[in-house]
C-alpha cells in the first residue's frame, strides 16, 4: 500500500457527487427517498470510511490523467528548497495534525455532555411528573432523564445507555406535545441514528479540508431528521400535521436566543437553521405521497449508492506523465541497471542510459528500487 494524492482527489469528487444526490433526493423528487434511508446511507458510510484510508489499496486500480489532473496538482508536488520534501508531504503532516486536533476537540464535547447529563440527571419521577409520564408512555425501556435549567432543544444522547434531555420549560408542555418529543427522540436511539451521527463527526474531523463533507453532514442530518418524521406520522394514528408543526416552530424559536446549545454528540428535537426548519415543515404539512413506486424508488437508490461505493473502494485518480520513445531506432527496456531518476523541484526526471527521458510528478511504486538523486548532487 502506498500514500498518494489519488485517495484525495478521489474523496473530493465522490463527497461533491453525493453531496448534489442527496441534495436532489432531499429538495427534488418529494418523499419517496425516505423509504429505503438507510439502504442509502449505509452506502455512504462505507463510502466516506473507505476515503479515511487516504493509500493506495492492494486491490486498488488507478485511473491515471495525464493533463488536467498532473497541471492541477503540480504545485503540490513542488520540492522545498533542498530539503528534498514536497509540498504533499507539508499537506499530509497538516492534514494528519488537525485530524487529530479536531478528534480531541470532538472527544472534549463528548466528555463535556456527559458531565452535563451526570450534573443534571433526574430519577425521583415526581420531580417531573410529565415528563416521566410522556417518556412512560412512548417506551417500557430504561431511559435516564436530565433536565437543564437553561433553553436547548430536546435531545437525546448515549450510544449505549440513552438519555433524554429536556429543557425546564417541557414540564409545561401540553401531553401531546411532550409525547410528540419523546417518540421522536427515542426512535432516533432505536434507529441506531446516534451511532450514524458519531461517524459523520469523526469523518468531518478527518476530511477536514473538503467542504463538502460539511455540506454532506448537513444533508445527512436533515434525511434523518425527516424521516423521523415520517415515521411519527404514520405510527401516531391520531397525529396532528399542523400541531406538530406548529410545536417544531416554537421550540426553534425558544433555542434562537439561547447562548447555550446541546454539545456534540446528542440528536435535538429541532434545529435553528432555516432552511431545515422550512423543509421539516413543508414535508410535514403535505398530503404523504403515493407509495405504489416504493420499491422501484429503493432499488433505484441502492443501485446509484451501490455503484459509487464500488467504484471508490477500487479505483482512485491519480495524475502522471507518459513516458514517451526516446531512441529514433527503438525503445529502451527500463530496469534498475540502465535506468535512474533525478529528484528535482518540478518532479522526477528520468534518465534512461544517460539519456533524458521525461519528467513525472510522483513516484509510482515501480520506481522505489531505482537510484535517485537529487539535482546538482551525485549522492544517492
């Protein structure tokens, strides 16, 4: 396996594709992609952990380009000085560093909810008689329960012992309300979403340095906000379109001067973000769409999913050079014996019984036993 800049221009291109496709499924052909979401979504999470492995894999084929990609690339191919390093590897040394900044820092917000959690966990139900009751009645699972003196969304957090939080003002609320968060919160548990949000976190603090791995969080959260949604709609029988609406309105409004938001790692009832909050309520109020195109809808998606992902765990882009004829009577057999490479600011140069052959950007595996040199120095 080697480290080469193809895993990244690989990664940019399949995030910047999913990215248009769930923005296209989400905002352009209504609701039929919330039946088979997770069909969809495994796809994508195979996907972006395949692009957390930024080597060549053993059963990795290169795409090779040999003019837009080695012209775009070129200054990242640029040796330093006389150090003999590129800027590729400044890249990887950066890329590596603030990967593991932002995994500490992610790391820290978890500890942090849990000490919220702890400082505010409730278990004497008279405490909050609603809220116990309403969780009661939407689960017969143990559910910890914190309430916080302050405005935050309801949320829940916990991977394997879940918890609900709720801000003061829920107590308060009217029944339907209060269940309308519960069923909400704990099916985010049930559906494992936690587990979904905890990897789009640890893929955005990896890839970094691709905006579109923000804008794919950003979808991702969205789908499954909604098709919690969905899934209330259709267990409540007596569910009311407009109240719920009505209720996602409030509490968006009631966090909109908050100071304080839930840390990383909870899944809230609502977010502040309009855009989220209009589309949630335009598919809410809506007549449910038909479901007699379900199943084609499904196999559509997972046959689009399914491509992109086989397609990112087996080939990847790279730039390179040809390596033209450079005897007027022949070729020339290529071999650690007659062949060495010159490590220059431009690249490699390639010299082939002393004589000049080209210039190439990286040095593909194949080469790793030739002598190289750097230029104006005769040492290897």
């Amino acid at each position: 396996m080697s480290v080469s800049l193809g895993p990244f221009i690989t990664c940019f291109i399949t995030i910047a594709f999913l990215t248009l496709y769930l923005y296209i499924i989400l905002y352009r052909s209504g609701k039929h992609y919330i039946y088979g979401t997770k069909t969809v979504f495994i796809g994508i999470a195979v996907i972006l952990l395949r692009m957390c492995i930024p080597v060549n894999l053993p059963f990795t084929c290169s795409i090779y380009s040999y003019k837009i990609l080695p012209k775009a690339t070129k200054p990242i191919y640029t040796v330093i000085g006389e150090s003999g390093y590129m800027a590729f590897h400044i890249f990887l040394l950066c890329w590596v560093g603030i990967a593991i900044f932002r995994l500490f820092r992610l790391g820290i917000e978890k500890m942090h909810l849990h000490r919220l959690v702890k400082e505010y966990a409730v278990t004497d139900p008279d405490e909050y008689p609603n809220i116990f009751s309403s969780v009661a009645r939407c689960t017969s699972k143990p559910i910890n329960i914190a309430v916080v003196p302050y405005h935050i969304s309801p949320s829940i957090t916990g991977l394997l012992h879940p918890t609900l939080l709720f801000p003061v003002r829920c107590e308060a609320l009217p029944r339907e309300d209060l269940d309308y968060i519960c069923m909400h919160e704990i099916t985010h548990y049930e559906n494992h979403d936690l587990w979904v949000k905890l990897l789009m976190e640890i893929v955005s603090c990896i890839h970094w340095w691709n905006p579109f791995v923000y804008q794919l969080k950003q979808e991702y959260s969205l789908a499954l906000e909604l098709a919690n949604d969905h899934h209330l709609i259709n267990a409540c029988s007596n569910f009311n379109h407009t109240d719920y609406a009505r209720l996602l309105v409030e509490t968006a409004k009631s966090i909109s001067h908050s100071r304080r938001g839930v840390p990383g790692g909870a899944i809230s009832f609502a977010r502040e973000k309009k855009s989220d909050l209009s589309t949630r309520i335009d598919f809410i109020l809506k007549e449910p769409s038909q479901k007699k195109s379900r199943n084609k809808i499904i196999n559509i998606h997972a046959v689009i999913i399914g491509m992109v992902m086989v397609f990112s765990l087996l080939f990847v882009f790279e730039p390179s050079s040809r390596i033209p004829p450079i005897a007027e009577d022949g070729t020339f057999e290529m071999n650690p014996e007659n062949t060495y490479l010159i490590q220059t600011s431009d690249g490699y140069e390639i010299y082939i019984e002393d004589k000049y052959a080209t210039t190439i950007l990286e040095l593909p595996e194949d080469f790793k036993n030739y002598e190289i040199y750097r230029k104006g120095d005769l040492s290897k």
